[in-house]
C-alpha cells in the first residue's frame, strides 16, 4: 500500500498584542499650544495625564533583536540578529524629491508607484511626517506617539523614529524617492533635530517594497540612542503589530537596520514516502526551514490499492444461547461499550443474558423476566428493553435489575429502539404504522426530547413490518439497520435533517426467517439471529468503520521557525 500526506498551510497562530485598548492622543491645537507655552490648565492636564501614560508603557518588558510573530503573521528582525538584515544605506539626497518640510508637518498624499499589501490591505499612496512616522492612511503630524500596537487613531502607522523632530533648518531635510519599475520606495529624515534643540539631531530613513517588507535603517545619530525615541509598526485597526524600541536607551545607533516582513513558512516532509504491505508503526517529522509559523493539517488520501471490507452477510462465526435454541426468538441485542459485552433477549423464553465475545462467547449474567421481549438497547450503561405486548420499556442497570420504567414523549409507544451513546440519541419506530421513526436526545438525568422524525425511510426497507432495528454512528453512510422478515437492510440518514438518503445494501440471511428477527452490532460486526435456527451468527457488515486501518497521534499542529513536529502513524494491516 502507498500513501500519500498532504498538508494544508494556513497561519492561524494565536498572539496577544502589546498594548490593549486606545490611548487617546491629545489634539493637534494641544500638543502646539504645549510647545508654544500657552496652554491652558486644562491642556496642560490633559498633556500632563498622556506622558504618564506614554512612561507607564515604557514600564513593559522590551524586546530583543527579534520579535513574535503576530495574528497575521508579521515579524521584525534587525541587524544584530544572526540572520537579520544587512545594513546598507540608499542615498536618495541627488534622485529623490526634497519635501521642504517644517516643525510638526504632514507631506499630505504621495503616490508610491505601485500597490503595496499591509496586514490585508492594499495601499498605493502614503503619508509622512517630521515627527519620524508614516501612515497609510493619516495625514496628522501628532509629536509622541503611544507604543504600537494601539487601537487609537492614527492607524496604519509605521514608527521609524517617533519623536519630537522637526526639519525647518537649512541643513534638516525630509527627501522621497519612488522607484515604480523597481517596486521600491525610499523615505530619509536626513539630519532632522529635537524640535528646540539643533544640537540633537538623527538620520534615519525607511524602504518599502513591493514583496510587502519594510525596512528602517539609521544613519549619523548625536543624543539620540532610543532613550525618548518610538519605534514599531501596526495594523490598520491597530489589533496588531509590535512595538521594537519604546524609549530604550542604547537601542539605536548608526548602522542599525530593522526589516519588518510578513513570515513564509517552508514545510519538509520526512519520509515523504510510506510504502507498507504488513502495516506497522511510523513516524513522520514535519519541519519548518521559513520564517513564518507553520500551521499542519493532515489528509490521507489512497493513491492505490483497494480495501477489501469482505462479503455483507459472510458468517464469521456462530454460538448457542442455552435459553434460545430453535423455534426460540431471539430478537433482541444491545451493545455493552463499557463492558464489552453483548446483551441479548426473546419473545418467548422470557430470559435476557449477557455474551461475552472475547471470551469464546461465554455466557454471563442472566435473568428470567416473565414475558416476552421485543428490542433492546444500551446507553450509558443501562439497558432499554421493550416488552412485546404492550410496548412498554423499562429500564434496567448493568446487573439486569430493574430500574424504572419508561414513558416516551405524547406516549409514543414503540416496536424497535436503538441508541446512539457517542451522541446521547434515542430511536423508536412507531409501533403501529412502522412509517415513523422517532430521533430523541436523552439528558445527563435520564429525560427524552424529541429531536426529529425519519419518516421516509419505510419504502427502502420494502414497507414491511420494523421488529427490530440497530443504529452505527461509525457507519457514516449508512447509520440505520432493519432486520425485517426474512431480510436485512442498511440505509443511509441524513443526521443533519433526519431524512433517509438511500439504501446501501442489504441481503436476506435466511430462506425461513421471520419478522421478529434480531439485529445488533458489537462495534466491528453484525450479530443476527432467528427464530428458525438455533446459533446465534457474527456476520460481515461489508462497511469500513470510521478510518479503520490507519491512526494518528496527532493530525494537525503549529510549527515555530526553524522548529519541527513528529507523527507517529500506525497502520492496522489486518483492516487493510
């Protein structure tokens, strides 16, 4: 057998930004009154409360040379990392547009020359201003800005060096350059100083390509080392981003080159090839040699080969129940999941026993109830049982004693029950028209509600009398088994809308049967049994279970860069 492993790559990794919530910026006639000394008390608190804030964010933990990557995959890396980027500084002094720019000023719309992607989003044009940050989207000229990411306006920011800076001397310049053909943009603040202070000046500028990555690099820095400096980007909502340098001193410093780029993963497979003809245990290594966060789901899909799930109704095997023999109905089976047991009645001996299949089919506790029984099933670890002349059930512990009985809803009165213990589900067919099958879910405490009704279902089983019914969960395309006279019946359901889809299959186990035969399964194969012969039959039910011949440990995860995950896979030869 071969098999193939395909993998679904889907960034879904969950990251907790930096800061929370908005902080309000002060307006623009605040922050200029402020640096003009005339602002009133009540500006003066409002500046006042915000540098507060703006220290109180300076408080958190700060970053090495390397950052998370964030919801939508970003990352930034800078030069003193081992891989990071190479500085190399672009002078655009002779090629690129000076913008005359001043003190606390916005360059208003400049078209980048090509559509650049952001955390989703297209832009074409940006936004710069003198206080070292660009916007996709604002053209405000807001002096201190709060540690990315923040949801509060502006947004789309890219903090190259936020601080006071203006560039209104002869010697400070702010130049722009595009080059369309190149995919390539370059933004320099080109010895801009601390807006009262030429003394304190920085170069800096910032690279956008087209492939979506941002570069910032820096130039000649004097008193500035990111002690008072901003520096990260953000989203366009502000959720998302990272905050590289918040008022760090040391951080910044000629020759340091900060990239900013959305993480691509890069998967390996190892072996990419499993080729068994025993089955067997195995294990996969799934590695991740990209920068991006990896996100593995796995599918199988048979490539070769089919899967022999034998000849419906084939006998596997038979045993004797000594109170059923022959001209004895034996018309009742139930499931045991927690013991492993398979639960059995009749019609007219009276008597309900337990069979234990792992054990040569031993027969274990019994009961005579004194009357005789229709269907039974179990859930939960109680056994239902139907009494044949009056369709009363009653419900019965795991030592066969009497628990209660038991009233359906409008007191719906039943001729076959089956259950569904993986989802709590109730069946009943309606005693006296067989049309109508009845789905109730049944509470933690014991209580049925009626859920839905299969009332199409009758024509595919040849309308005849349903003594006796079984319910497969694993059996995803055909849930429902009749045994009906003389014939046995898979059909498929619709659980989403309770409708009977089609037939699957079915075939007649005997030339002399009855209508109150019996049908059970044990989780792998059908038991059947009738009034004209005296063994019981374990029979092929010719459908795969859910993923019978193969299992995972795991079938989806998250890969770190540089990071790998191990599967350990078995296959189950004696399913294949």
């Amino acid at each position: 057998m071969r098999i193939r492993f395909l993998f679904l790559v889907v960034s879904i990794f969950a990251f907790t930004a930096l800061n929370s919530g908005a902080v309000d910026i002060p307006t623009n006639e605040i922050q200029q009154a402020v640096k003009a000394n005339v602002a009133t008390p009540e500006m003066l608190e409002i500046w006042g409360n915000y540098i507060a804030e703006l220290e109180q964010n300076g408080d958190q933990p700060g970053r090495d040379q390397r950052g998370d990557l964030d919801d939508a995959n970003y990352y930034w890396k800078d030069s003193n990392e081992e891989d990071g980027p190479e500085f190399g500084w672009i002078d655009i002094s002779g090629i690129g547009v000076n913008l005359n720019a001043g003190d606390d000023w916005n360059s208003d719309i400049l078209d980048l020359g090509f559509e650049f992607e952001w955390y989703g989003a297209t832009y074409s044009e940006i936004y710069i201003c003198s206080n070292g940050w660009a916007s996709f989207v604002s053209d405000g000229y807001s002096i201190f800005l709060p540690r990315a990411p923040d949801e509060g306006e502006p947004n789309s920011i890219l903090l190259v060096n936020n601080d006071d800076f203006s560039a209104d001397e002869e010697d400070a310049h702010i130049y722009f350059w595009a080059d369309p053909d190149g995919g390539t943009v370059v933004v320099t603040w080109d010895n801009v100083h601390f807006w009262n202070d030429v003394e304190i000046r920085s170069s800096f500028q910032m690279i956008l390509m087209s492939d979506g990555s941002v570069t910032y690099q820096y130039g000649p820095q004097t008193g500035v080392d990111g002690s008072n400096q901003n520096v990260g980007f953000e989203s366009s909502d502000g959720l998302l981003g990272s905050s590289v340098i918040y008022r760090e001193e040391g951080r910044i410093e000629e020759g340091l080159a900060i990239r900013i780029a959305k993480g691509l993963a890069v998967i390996s497979i190892d072996p990419q090839e499993l080729v068994s003809d025993n089955g067997g245990q195995y294990e996969l290594t799934i590695g991740n040699s990209g920068d991006g966060l990896l996100d593995w789901e796995v599918e199988i899909e048979q490539i070769a080969g089919e899967f022999d799930h034998g000849i419906l109704g084939e006998v596997l095997n038979t045993f004797q129940w000594q109170w059923a023999g022959q001209n004895y109905y034996k018309n009742g089976f139930a499931w045991d999941r927690d013991e492993n047991r398979m639960w059995v009645c009749g019609y007219n001996h009276n008597f309900v026993g337990t069979i234990d299949p792992n054990d040569n089919f031993t027969q274990g506790i019994h009961y005579n109830y004194g009357q005789g029984m229709s269907d039974m099933a179990w859930l939960n670890g109680l056994v239902y049982i139907i009494y044949q002349t009056n369709g009363v059930i009653q419900r019965f512990n795991s030592h066969g004693q009497l628990m209660e009985s038991i009233y359906l809803p409008d007191n719906f009165n039943p001729s076959a029950i089956a259950t569904d213990s993986e989802n709590n589900l109730f069946f009943a067919v309606n005693r006296y028209n067989f049309s109508e099958l009845r789905v109730y879910s049944v509470s933690d405490e014991g209580d049925f509600e009626q859920i839905g009704t299969i009332n199409n279902y009758l024509p595919m089983v040849d309308n005849n009398q349903v003594w006796n019914i079984e319910w497969v969960p694993e059996h995803q395309n055909g849930e429902l088994w009749v045994h009906a006279y003389n014939h046995i019946y898979q059909v498929d359901i619709d659980t989403d809308n309770w409708s009977a889809v089609e037939l699957v299959q079915d075939y007649s186990p005997w030339n002399d049967g009855h209508g109150a035969d019996g049908i059970g399964f044990d989780g792998e194969n059908l038991w059947i049994g009738s009034y004209s012969h005296a063994e019981y039959q374990i029979v092929n039910d010719a459908t795969p279970e859910e993923s019978p011949w193969l299992s995972l440990n795991s079938d989806y995860g998250t890969v770190g860069p540089g990071q790998s995950d191990q599967i350990n896979l078995t296959i189950h030869s004696g399913d294949m």
